[in-house]
C-alpha cells in the first residue's frame, strides 16, 4: 500500500474509506465481516490477508472457536487449499 500512496494518495484514501464502510457495525458485526473477509483470502491463498483479517477479527471480539468454524465453511466451499493457507498464516496466531 505504500506504493499506492505514494502513486495516488486520493485512491489510497478511497480503498481505506471503503474498508471502514464495509467492516462497520450493522447487521452483521464487524468481528463476522472480518470473518467473511478472513475466508475469502484463504480460499484463493492469499496467506497475508488470512493473518491480518483474524487478527483484526480476534481484536473485534471473535473467538477462536469462530475462526475455527469460519475455516471450516471456507475448506467445504473451496477446497483444501484453503485449509493449507489458514495453516500458514495462523500458525504465528495460534
């Protein structure tokens, strides 16, 4: 993101703003959209955003039983490579 901020500083502020709209409280709260958020990185690899999403969902209140469960539906949905990148990025979590 650096590069983007230093390339175009006004689109950085709109990815930024946009997270903050997506993840507010509302109907769902926030630690489950982190949740949401968390499974669809690892059900295309993305091993980062895997640990950088359950360590924002844990701050936001999520249980370890919840990133469990999460993990779970992301594995049936996508496959077992999902289950692998969870592996890598919450090994330093958990």
């Amino acid at each position: 993101m650096k590069v983007l901020e230093r390339l175009d500083p006004e689109f950085l502020r709109l990815i930024e703003n946009n997270g903050e709209f997506a993840f507010a409280d509302g109907a769902l709260p926030t630690r489950f959209k982190l949740l949401i958020a968390m499974v669809l990185d690892a059900s295309v690899g993305a091993v980062q955003g895997v640990k950088s999403l359950a360590q924002a969902a844990i701050q936001a209140g999520a249980t370890r039983e919840e990133v469990r469960e999460a993990l779970r539906v992301a594995q049936y949905v996508s496959g077992v490579g999902s289950a692998y990148t969870a592996g890598q990025a919450l090994k330093e979590i958990f």
